[in-house]
C-alpha cells in the first residue's frame, strides 16, 4: 500500500502571534478605522483558523469592538437626527 503524499496544512509554530490579530484590535480600538479593523479581525481569525497560532482572541476581540463603535456611531447619529427634527 503506498504512503499518503498528502500534507498537512501549513502550520505556524504554536508560539507565534498573529501580527495581523493585533493590528485589527488597534484599527477597532481608535473607532474611526473600525471598519479597517473588522475587516482584518475577520481575515486573521480565518488565517488563524486554517494556519493554525496565536491570536484567535484578539481578532475576536476586534471583531467585537469594532462593531460596537459602529453601533455607536449609528446610535449617535439617528440621536443626532431625532434631535434636528
């Protein structure tokens, strides 16, 4: 019976850190770049899950972050309006 060529995914080592993870956390944090932040909270959580490492917490955590500045701002801004008219 021949050996399975196939590999395994590509795995980073378990101690690395997504860099991307943190970025996006930063990017939602300052609330103007929250978009730019869920974006790449989103890319990196599926790097992470596919490629395997660290940092599947921080990217959900940016994730969550940046949507709740966005609740924000659509919050504040129909409050804006409710206050106009």
């Amino acid at each position: 019976m021949p050996a399975s060529t196939a590999t395994p995914p590509r795995a980073a080592s378990d101690d690395a850190v997504n860099v991307r993870a943190i970025v996006a956390l930063v990017l939602s944090g300052l609330g103007i770049t929250s978009p730019f932040g869920i974006w790449l909270g989103y890319r990196s959580r599926n790097e992470i899950d596919r490629d395997g490492g660290i940092g599947r917490e921080f990217s959900s955590a940016a994730i969550i972050v940046g949507w709740l500045w966005i609740l924000c701002i659509v919050l504040g801004l129909i409050a804006f309006l409710w206050i106009l008219i």
